[in-house]
C-alpha cells in the first residue's frame, strides 16, 4: 500500500520472508519538481500501486540502489517503457539476464537537478550500494547497509535477528561488516553522507527512523568513521 511520508515522498511497505523470517521490503518513491517520479528499490509489481502513482505523474527513474535489490525492476520496466533504469558499475557481471545501463558514479551526480544526491558507498564491493539524500524532505535513503528492527519480533525471529545482529536497533548487520573491504575508502563515504542535512532515514528492511537520523546513523557507523 502506498504510504505517503512528506508533500513528495511516498513508501510500498510489503512482505519479504527470508529464512523463515519476515524482513519486510521498501520501495521508496520520489516526486520531482517536474511531477515525475524516481523509484528506488522497486517492490513486487502490483497494478493497483503503480496506476496510483501514474495518475500522480510519469515515471522518469527506476533506480537499482545495490547489485542485489533488483528482483522486480524489470517488471516495472515494462510497464514504465521509458524510464531510465539506473544500476550499479558491474551489476551484469551477476546478472546477465537484466537488461538495463550501468551508471558510472561520475554520472550518477549529474542526474535528478540537485533534488536528490547519490553518494556511492564505496569499500564493500560485493554489495555496491549507492546512498540518496531527498533535500526536499531531508531524508536518508538506505537499502542494506543498515536495517531498523524493533523488539516485537519473536520466537526463531528474534534468534535470527540477534545472530545477525540486527535486533531491536538501527545499524549494520554482522553479514555486512563481514564484507566490508576496505575501511578507509567506506569512512570516507559515510562522512560525505553525514555532510549532507537529513533528519530521517528510509530503510528497505526494519521501521522508518522518523526523526533524529543523522545521530542514529553516526551512532550505528561510528567506528568507521
């Protein structure tokens, strides 16, 4: 269902079970000044949730913010003939069977006029994720670099979050600190994201951090910075 946040910022918030547990899944989307549409991160294609959003304004981007969040992009892609659909440098490397153009990081700063900045989060390489800052509302948008789940969770579902040290806080989880490759080059990434004002922070997976963002996300990434 979507879900809006702010005068041009609305969330799909969906199911997504993995392990045996529910992660949830976020699709973040952006209206421009232009009234068109950026899409981050899109969830399961539904007709009703796209019509909704058409009937707002075209959709300009489809964006694949890491190598992996991209199960249902090409479905939006169809519908969405003309949308420019933006990917990670190497993405096809681990999967050719996606059709779309690779964005190198020098272009990716050129897009969007200044309404939303990317920041590539450079030093983990198996994920390549790319960070975005909506001016606008002043919110972060992350995909898997950090989740947000609370304490309601239970049973096996508690157990796994605590083993993957997601539980009950906001912050990287032992899966990604286990990839990271280089220290230097990932601090210098998180402190251009800190350098930017924002206030709240958008994850794909866990709650929405509403208010006190840029705290909470020093606080999560503090000894890489």
């Amino acid at each position: 269902m979507l879900r809006q946040l702010d005068s041009s910022l609305w969330v799909d918030e969906v199911s997504f079970s993995l392990f045996g547990v529910n992660f949830g899944n976020r699709m973040t989307c952006i209206q421009l000044s232009d009234n068109s549409f950026w899409i981050h991160s899109p969830t399961k294609f539904k007709q009703t949730t796209y019509e909704k959003i058409k009937a707002k304004g075209k959709i300009k981007y489809l964006i694949t913010p890491n190598r992996v969040h991209n199960l249902f992009v090409m479905d939006w892609k169809s519908q969405a003939a003309d949308a420019l659909l933006l990917a990670p440098a190497n993405t096809k490397k681990i999967h050719e069977d996606l059709t779309f153009e690779e964005t190198p990081e020098e272009k990716i700063a050129e897009l969007f006029d200044g309404e939303i900045t990317c920041i590539p989060i450079n030093g983990i390489p198996m994920l390549k994720e790319y960070a975005f800052i909506h001016h606008p509302s002043k919110t972060l948008i992350l995909t898997d670099i950090a989740f947000n789940f609370g304490s309601d969770s239970r049973g096996w579902s508690t157990f796994f979050l605590r083993l993957y040290g997601a539980y009950n806080k906001f912050g990287p989880s032992i899966s990604i600190r286990a990839i990271i490759k280089d220290k230097v080059i990932l601090s210098a990434s998180l402190n251009k994201i800190i350098s930017h004002d924002f206030d709240r922070i958008i994850v794909s997976h866990g709650d929405i951090v509403e208010n006190n963002g840029k705290k909470m996300f020093k606080d999560a990434f503090n000894k890489y910075l």
